[in-house]
C-alpha cells in the first residue's frame, strides 16, 4: 500500500526530471522594444523599406 503511493510520487519526479534534461537547439525571446531615436540613419533608412 505505502509502496505504491511512494512509486506513484516517483514517478512524478522522473517525469519531470525528464522534461528538465531535454535539450534544446533554439531559444526564442522577445527582445527589449528599442526607440527610433537609438537607430542610427542607415538601420532606420531599412526598417521603413517594404
């Protein structure tokens, strides 16, 4: 009784332990908002192009 209450609690614990050691290749964030003001004239000139 105590043995399959304490594999169920286990089995938790694998399971996440599992999804902890996966391994990613990429990492998408959204980065800080930047102002117009910083862009120097060149940046500003390609961000406007369609």
């Amino acid at each position: 009784m105590y043995a399959s209450a304490a594999a169920d609690d286990l089995l938790q614990l694998v399971q996440q332990a599992q999804v902890l050691a996966m391994q990613f290749d990429a990492v998408v964030a959204n980065p800080p908002y930047m102002g117009g003001s910083t862009l120097n004239l060149l940046l500003k000139a390609f961000l406007k192009e369609p």
